[in-house]
C-alpha cells in the first residue's frame, strides 16, 4: 500500500491550500520516502531523535518554548513550501519534493535532507524580498545556482548553498581544532600534542571549504556585483564545534593572517579557482538554532548567543559597502577569528596549543 492511500496522521489546524504536507502526502510526492526520513517521522509523531539536535540546541536563544517542536515545524514548513509552490511554480516544488527533500529515498541520508532544508529557509527569505523567482534557472551551461531573484529593489540576486555534510556529534569529548592555516611541522605537532593528552584533534576541514567555493563559482556567471550579485551560503552548524561552530569557517576564510579568501595569494596556492574572486559576491557561513528549525525562519540567525554576537559571518568580496542594504547583514560588523575553537576539560592545553599554532602558520 503506498502511502498516500493511508489518510494524512497530521491533525488539520490550517486550511487544507495552505497545508503543503497535507498536498504533498495525499498526491504521493512522499510515497517514495524512508520510514527513517524527518518529514515522515514528525508528520507521524515518532521523531525522537535526529542529527543535528545537539548542535541546534546548543545554539539556541530559547526565545520561544520548543516543547511543541512537532506542531510548530509541520504548520511552518507547510506555510514556507506553499510559498515557494506559488513563487516558484508547482512543478519545480514538486521535483524538488521528490528528488532533493526525499535525501536518498529508500537509501535516506539525512545530512542530505539538512542541506535541502537550508535551501528552503533561504529561499523564502529571498522570496519574501522579491517579486520574481527562478529555480535552478539554467544560466551557466548545463550547470546551475540553487535559485535565481529579481528583488523588489530592482536588483538580481543568483544563491547557492551548501552544508559541510559531517557526522551526527553523539556527546561531547575533549577536542581541538585550528581555525587558521597551518604549514607540514606544525599539523604533526598539533596532531600528536593532542594524541599525547587524550584530545580529539582535527584538522581544518581547509579542503571542504575550497570545493564548496569551487562548485559554486562554476555555477554563477560574472556579475556587476551592483545590480546582480551572487551570494554563496554555507550552513555550519553540524560541526563538532557546537558554540557557534561557524567560526571554523570563518575564520578560514577570514582570518587576517592566512584567510583564503581574503589573502588571494593564499587560497590560489591551495587550489581555490580564480573565479571564486571574481565571480562572488559575498560569502555567508552561518550556525542553525532549534528555534530556526522550528519556524523555518533564517533571519533565526542574527539572534545574539552569550557572547553578544550573532550566529553567522558574511565575507565581502566586492561592493562591500552594499551588502547590509542588499543582504541585511553586516560584513564591517566586530567579528571574531578565533585562532582555534576547542572543547577541553583541563584549560591547562589551550595555551600550548596556541602556541604550536602560532609557531607553525602556513604563509605559502
């Protein structure tokens, strides 16, 4: 029996045009679905446990309670989807139903799931900004942004997005990782301090970040940077690094020592393509809260953590001066490139670790 032959287990608390899940379960988009998948398990009530929860909790700014998370994601997500439907047109939604929300189908992938749900949250801050939408628009050969928006000032905004794809953090443990380039002798050096005390000790996932970089530039075209821009999204939040886990990124892409992108020099050693410094106009990494997850909001991003900050970064490529009226956000803003982000029981390690780190900085 497929599913879509059982009725909709969601109780009816909107009106049957506003409630995608409800259209989307009944005319069999999600027939193909994992039993395992998000959207099936909270739709049924059953979803205990996902990846992620740690991380979204621990970035939280408990504005709004989270103890009716099933209720308010349902009635939000569908509310969000109804609006892309419009926007975008009812058969690209669906294909991007059943091909990218359904993350593997029988063969669920649930860090594939997370990257589409990034999309949606960032499509529809764009659509609420724009009157005219294209998905997956077809403007670099055969290759493709996520979306395309002509924006109600007048401007063209083309979005790619991506996620970093790790493992769920099953607990907290004693871990380390620099947040800046480091040369040969000094990731040894990192490495086996760590080794020798019982800490995690990672690596700059340097490499990940360069083919993020990569794969997007080959999908936008060259821009003004004025009346079309082109903004690359990457959501951090599933690092080991809970507070404020885009920092890592960041901090890469930023620091003022070794920063890809903003020492051109550097990143063109580690094989970041040219373009990348042309083509882009900015670059936002970002940590997802529960509270964001719940409401399908990102504008959850710019609510402050402890430390007074908000929980994303924007790197400037060009027009700087323009991004806060275009994107909201803020690249001038007082940010931090932390050297290294750590988890340590005994506090006695940090200093030696920065020292390793501040001995061994990769220069080219």
């Amino acid at each position: 029996m497929k599913r879509s032959d059982n009725p909709y287990p969601f109780p009816i608390i909107i009106k049957d045009e506003y409630d995608f899940l409800k259209e989307a379960w009944e005319n069999g988009w999600l027939n193909e679905y994992s039993e395992e998948h998000f959207l099936i398990r909270v739709i049924e009530d059953r979803l205990d446990d996902f990846q992620g929860k740690l991380q979204l909790y621990a970035n939280d700014v408990p504005i709004y309670p989270v103890d009716s998370f099933r209720l308010n994601f349902c009635v939000n997500f569908s509310s969000k989807m109804h609006n892309l439907k419009k926007f975008f047109g009812r058969n690209e939604i669906k294909r991007f139903v059943t091909d990218q929300l359904s993350a593997g189908k029988e063969n669920y992938d649930e860090r594939k799931f997370f990257q589409a749900l990034s999309e949606v949250s960032i499509l529809r801050f764009w659509q609420m900004r724009s009157k005219l939408g294209y998905y997956e628009p077809k403007i670099n050969g055969k290759r493709n942004p996520e979306a395309r928006f002509e924006c109600n000032n007048g401007s063209i905004v083309d979005i790619e997005v991506k996620t970093g794809g790790f493992d769920d953090l099953i607990h907290l443990e004693d871990m380390a990782i620099p947040t800046v380039l480091l040369n040969d002798e000094g990731r040894k050096e990192f490495q086996k301090y760590c080794e020798e005390h019982d800490i995690k000790g990672y690596m700059p996932r340097v490499m990940k970040l360069k083919d993020f970089l990569n794969s997007a530039v080959s999908k936008f075209e060259l821009v003004d940077h004025i009346n079309h821009i082109n903004l690359l999204y990457i959501n951090w939040t599933f690092s080991e690094f809970i507070a404020s886990g885009f920092e890592e990124a960041f901090s890469i892409f930023a620091n003022s020592v070794n920063g890809v992108l903003t020492h051109k020099d550097i990143g063109l050693k580690i094989g970041i393509d040219e373009d990348v410094y042309e083509k882009i106009t900015a670059v936002i990494v970002y940590t997802e809260s529960i509270s964001g997850l719940m409401f399908g909001d990102f504008r959850w991003v710019w609510t402050r953590g402890d430390d007074g900050m908000s929980h994303f970064g924007i790197i400037g490529m060009h027009e700087c001066e323009r991004l806060l009226e275009t994107t909201g956000m803020n690249p001038y803003a007082e940010q931090l490139t932390p050297a290294m982000l750590a988890y340590l029981k005994n506090t006695s390690h940090t200093e030696r670790l920065l020292q390793i780190i501040g001995e061994n900085l990769f220069c080219g």
